[in-house]
C-alpha cells in the first residue's frame, strides 16, 4: 500500500511507538511520532498528518487533554482523526475518550492487522 498517508502516534512508551511505527510503515503509512501532548500539538504546528494515534496515559499532557485541546482549533487541526489507545477497558475511559473528541478507542495490545485495519480506514484508504 502506498498511500503517502502520515500518522502522528503519540506515546512514551518507546517499545509502543516502534511497534506502531514497524506496523505502519510497513503497510505502506509514513510515521511521525511524539513522547506526549505537548511535543504533538508542537509537531503538528509544522507537519501534516492524516491520523493520530493516542495513547491516554503519558506525562506533561495526557491523551484526553491533548485531544480536548486540540479539538478546539480550527479545521483542517482540529478535525484529524483520533485513535485513543489505553490498557484500560472501562466505560468511563470510552465515555472520556468520547468527550474529548477520539474517533474510536482501541485497547492495548493491538493486533497489528486491526491497526492497520483502522487507519486505513481513517485515511480514506480503500480496503
């Protein structure tokens, strides 16, 4: 697949964002990566991105203040899709991804052909 779609995957785990990278590079995606909110919101001042991918707990600026924050800005930044991702699997943890503006929520691990599924899918990409 070459798409010449690039996906932001915030997360400061370094073992997540090489697993996320390795998937979607691999699929055909470019791959930009941020340790958390702050540093995103900074990359996406000077990047294009298609799709985001955010995990919830991460020092500086958590996924959903990230999200929240970034839902407030004008389009084209504050329209991209969001993937929320998170270990946690309550209804209260959908229920914040929801109102902080995730498009969907993903829980940890993620199986790398439903990653790959997902942004596709979010990129306007045809399966």
């Amino acid at each position: 697949m070459n798409n010449e779609k690039t996906i932001l995957v915030i997360d400061d785990a370094s073992l997540v964002r090489l697993y996320y990278r390795a998937t979607l590079e691999q699929a055909g995606f470019k791959v930009e990566e941020a340790l958390n909110g702050l540093e995103a919101l900074e990359k996406l001042l000077t990047t294009r991105v298609d799709l985001l991918v955010v995990d919830v707990n991460m020092p500086h600026m958590d996924g959903f203040r990230f999200l929240d924050v970034l839902r407030r800005k004008e389009p084209p930044l504050g329209s991209i899709p969001a993937l929320i991702t998170s270990t946690e699997n309550r209804q209260a943890d959908f229920d914040a991804a929801r109102t902080a503006g995730a498009n969907f929520y993903l829980v940890k691990p993620i199986d790398r052909a439903l990653l790959v599924e997902f942004a596709a899918m979010f990129c306007g990409i045809p399966a």
